[in-house]
C-alpha cells in the first residue's frame, strides 16, 4: 500500500487502513509530468472503493481485498477523452474562446465554454466574441486586471500565478486551512437500516445538482456501486453534450427550473425521500433559494449533504466561480516547470480526483449512519484536491503513451452506443458497474 492512500484514508475515516485491504499496482509513468497525477489517481479511487467495500461489510458480505490498476486509474481520469458515441467521436469540450491568453505581465486563462461566460469575457474587455479581438485585448492589460474585469463582469478567468505567489495570496493561505476532505455531523437522526442488497449502496436515493466534471463523476461512481441517481438540471441551461455522455452512466435524469415556485416544490418533494443530496452550485447559490445545508438538514433529518466547489468555503474567493484549468492556473501548478507559457497537468485531474473523493466520503457518512446515525454534510473544492496533489511531491516527469486495451467498454445509451472506459477499481465481494447507459438530458419525470 502506497503511503499516500494511506494518509488519505485515515484524514478520510480517521482510521487506519486495515493491513491487506488495498493494493495499488502499476507505475506512476502512465502520464506524463512532475506531479503525481497517476499516484493521486489511484489514492483516490482505492478511497471510494473501499469506502464501498466498508458499506458491504455492513451488510455481512466479505469485500476482499480491493485493487486499483495505476494504468485504469490514469485511464479514468480522462474518461472524457476515450468516450465515442456509436464509433465516432462526440466532438470537443472546448469553446473557440476558452484558452490561455497572453498578458502584458504575463497569462490569464479565461474559461469561455458556456455562452454567458463568453458574454462576460467580451462584455469585460469590450470586444466582439473572435479570438482575435479577445487576443488584442487581453495583450494590452495586465493578467490580474483581465482576471478581476472579467470575475467582476460574471465570468471566470484566472491569472496565472507560481507556488509561491499562491501560498501568499489570501486564498492560497484559507485553502491551506482546509483538508482534502472535510466530514462532519450537522444535525441528529436515527440510526440508518441498509435494505436488503448484494450492492454497496444497494436502495440509496442520490439527488444529482452537479455539472460540468467533478460533482458528475461523483453521482457516476455512487451509481457505479447500486445507489439510484437522479440527476436534476434545468432545461434554460446549457450543457456540454460529450460530458453529460460521459458522466451520466448508470443515472436517470430530470429537470426542474429552481426559479420557479413549482420547480422548488418538487425539488423539496424529492429530498424528503432522498438520502443524499449532492451539488456543486457556487456556494450560497442554493442556499439563497432554501436548499443550504442548514435548511436540508432541517427538511430531511438524516440526509448526507455534500458540497463542492472551486476555492474552498474560505477566503476571499470562496464565492467565486472556478473550473479545473482556472484552479491550476491560480494555484501555481500550470507554472510549476517554471516556463513562460502554462504547463496544464496532463488531465483534469483536480475534477476526477475531486469526483472520487466525494464519493468516497459519501459512503463514509453512511457507514457512520449506520452506527451512530445523524445528519453528514462533507465539502470538498478543486483547490483543496490541487493543495492535496501539491502536498505529494513530484515525480520524473517523462510519460509512457497509455495503453488502454482492456480498459473500454460498449454500453447502450439514449445518445447511442457508448464506448467508455470501464468503472475502475476492483471490490471482489461486488465490483462496481454501471447497469443503464447515459440518459438523454430532462428525459425522466422529476420522481423517484
């Protein structure tokens, strides 16, 4: 066992980790660069693997010995790519606008995939929506001017800034207050029975409020290990069609508009039969519609609340809008090399690895609803998981080319038939899979 799975387990469960419980096998060579990606990778899906596998032990079924295949963890953590819908590629994720920019002093990237962010990036500089006229624009300011113009006009951007730069700025300082994972017990409830199932989370209802990577491949994983999801989006907003494919295996999928009257009555419908509710809106954005953490646990005592977000729910920047690229960028990893241009990590590791642990301490509330009952409510943030992967040192940064034979499966789905990197991590006592393809956005009634 690799002493960061280790680490990562007990600042999960605040136990050690059984002798021979988990094997991780394989080289970190599998992706290229001087973090360790491909260790965090595999620590974090052994995490949710045998968070699951201690679920099964509740229910009296031996769970073996769990494993994790560095080269199938590496190959998850960039599912996005693999993933073809009836042979043929889906197309790209990336807007015509999104992508680094040079500054005066330096970069800024601006995520533009989603129409009202470009809106806000062409409002902010006041150019029309060409790359060229963004490319101009950007050249003549400075990259935290860009960055602050852009956030204040309601888009997302970030300069890019080096390690040291980051852990002086007050939001790299309130990150390091924070582990990868926080757990804690919010309000009381009875103990949780487990209904009767051969599957970790066999009978457990997910309400799924997530979108773009993370917060899916969480309600993907619990899927992936029996729980029912529900995925909720709203109709007015727009997705990125090749993620919802990839990270909607084995989940049904509903919308509901929460600006609406109606819309929140159903949502309240559905949580008073839930028994976790998950959502990555920035933070306070649900709550100001009656859906915190406080309100929930007082609407459905013994619900498992969990929350992610870009910045952390500290600092300056605990409110602001982020994504992966935006977070490495900020946080000093695209600048780790120390070359003029950003160095992104190899995948978006700080998303996946972001998605398994949620999952992972998901499944640790319930264990400890089972003993000891309650109300869980566990946050997690993108920068926390990047400070985490900071916190493993560096490795060679040479790559071998992934193998992936082995790893993909075909799946039917209402997009069409999906090849797609199969679940990764072994749990011998019911290993995880997904049992319905993707479903087609809003395709399902707002009911359990």
């Amino acid at each position: 066992m690799n002493p960061e799975f280790g680490e990562l387990w007990t600042t999960l469960t605040g136990e050690p980790v059984a002798e021979g419980a988990v094997e991780i096998t394989g080289a970190e060579s599998v992706l290229p660069g001087p973090f360790r990606v491909a260790a965090a990778a595999s620590a974090s899906i052994a995490a949710a693997t045998l968070a699951a596998g201690e679920l099964l032990r509740l229910r009296g079924i031996e769970p073996g010995v769990v494993s994790v295949d560095t080269r199938h963890a590496a190959a998850a953590f960039q599912s996005e790519r693999y993933l073809r819908v009836d042979g043929e590629s889906p197309g790209g994720v990336r807007a015509d606008l999104t992508g680094d920019y040079r500054a005066s002093d330096g970069w800024v990237r601006l995520h533009c995939n989603y129409p009202q962010h470009a809106a806000s990036v062409c409002w902010a500089l006041g150019v029309p929506a060409t790359r060229a006229a963004v490319t101009a624009a950007v050249a003549g300011r400075t990259a935290k001017d860009v960055e602050e113009s852009v956030i204040w006009a309601g888009g997302a951007a970030a300069a890019m800034r080096d390690r040291a730069a980051w852990l002086e700025h007050p939001q790299g300082k309130a990150v390091g207050e924070l582990p990868p994972v926080e757990l804690r017990r919010i309000g009381d409830a009875p103990a949780r029975s487990l209904f009767y199932s051969e599957r970790p989370l066999g009978g457990l209802r997910v309400l799924d409020l997530t979108h773009v990577i993370a917060g899916p491949v969480a309600g993907r994983t619990l899927a992936a290990h029996g729980a029912t999801v529900l995925h909720v989006g709203a109709e007015h907003l727009p997705t990125v069609g090749p993620l919802v494919a990839d990270t909607g295996m084995g989940k049904r999928s509903t919308y509901l508009n929460l600006s609406t009257d109606g819309g929140r009555a159903r949502l309240r419908k559905l949580i008073a039969r839930a028994d976790v509710f998950l959502q990555s809106f920035r933070p306070n954005a649900l709550a100001k519609l009656g859906f915190g953490a406080d309100e929930l646990a007082e609407l459905r005592p013994g619900l498992i609340v969990a929350d992610l977000s870009a910045y952390g729910r500290l600092g300056p920047w605990a409110n602001r809008r982020g994504f992966d690229s935006l977070v490495q960028m900020a946080s000093g990893i695209a600048a780790e090399d120390g070359s003029d241009e950003p160095r992104p990590l190899p995948v978006q590791a700080l998303d996946h690895a972001t998605g398994w642990l949620t999952a992972a301490a998901v499944m640790t509330a319930v264990k400890r609803q089972v003993l000891e009952g309650g109300t869980w409510h566990t946050q997690l943030s993108l920068a926390s998981t990047g400070r985490w992967l900071d916190s493993l040192g560096r490795k060679d940064p040479h790559g071998d080319e992934l193998d992936v034979t082995g790893l993909l499966r075909e799946t039917p789905s209402a997009f069409g038939t999906l090849t797609h990197v199969r679940v990764p991590g072994v749990l011998p006592g019911a290993n995880p899979q997904w049992t319905i393809g993707s479903p087609l956005p809003g395709s399902n009634p707002p009911k359990w």
